[in-house]
C-alpha cells in the first residue's frame, strides 16, 4: 500500500513539473507577462521569476521585449535597473534621450524596457536585430517538415 502511495505521489509530482515548462519557443509568448508602464514604458516579465532564469529565460524574454517594442512603432529599447537613481552621465551604461539619463543594465528573465522612436545617446538595442537573430537562435523561423 505504501509503495502504491509513493508511485502516486511521484506521478503527481512529475505531471505538476510538465505542466510548469519553462518558455520554450513554442511556448514563450505565453509565458512572459507584459505590463505596460507608460508611453514607452514596460515590464517583461517570466512569470516564473529571475530565481529560475536560465540562459535561454533571459533570451526568450529579451526577444518577446524587442517584439513589444516593435509591435508599439519604437525600433530601439534599453533595459533599465527602475530602481537606481544614481546617474553619472558619461558612464557607459548610460543612455540618454530628450535630457533624460538611463541607467542601462543587462537583460534578465525580468526586464523593464524603454522604447525609443530614435536611437539614444549611448546604448540601445536594436529591436528588429534582436528579434532576428533570437528567433534565428531558437529556429522559430523555420518551417515545420512534413510528417
């Protein structure tokens, strides 16, 4: 009786971890939640948080940020830290646009982005550019072969 138990609490377990994938690229639109914060504003966020980010995480949710950026007119984002008020303008890591200094941090499984219509001063991504070669990395571009 307790083996039986067991072998259905495992069995449980493992359903409950398939029905919890992390983004895949078949699935990753469905996976990361977009939050609109503004004009040019947005958070991209695994819905499982950064504690569970792999490298593939963080790319997938760096191609769904350049896909909402195009998909809002805006060909170029950064990834900011929202938090860090601490400016130095001249630092690398910073852009600027329209007088305003951004502090631009590495992607993560968790971005907060802002679109620009035109390039800033300093670092952007360009979202067409990031959109293509993720989706090239990932071969979501290819088409499925016959069965």
């Amino acid at each position: 009786m307790k083996t039986t138990h067991s072998a259905f609490l495992l069995a449980l377990l493992l359903l409950l971890n398939a029905c919890a994938t992390a983004p895949q690229p078949d699935n990753y639109v469905e996976q990361i939640a977009t939050t609109r914060l503004g004009d040019n504003r947005f958070l991209v966020d695994y819905r499982w948080g950064a504690a569970n980010a792999d490298t593939e995480s963080v790319d997938l949710t760096l191609l769904r940020s350049a896909e909402i950026a195009l998909q809002h007119g805006f060909p170029y984002f950064i990834v900011i830290d929202p938090g860090d008020s601490s400016l130095r303008v001249g630092a690398e890591d910073i852009a600027t646009y329209g007088g305003r200094h951004y502090r631009v941090v590495s992607p993560g499984a968790s971005n907060t982005i802002v679109c620009f219509k035109q390039k800033p001063r300093g670092f952007a991504y360009v979202a067409l550019f990031v959109k293509a070669s993720l989706r090239n990395k990932y071969g979501l571009d290819r088409v499925a072969e016959p069965v």
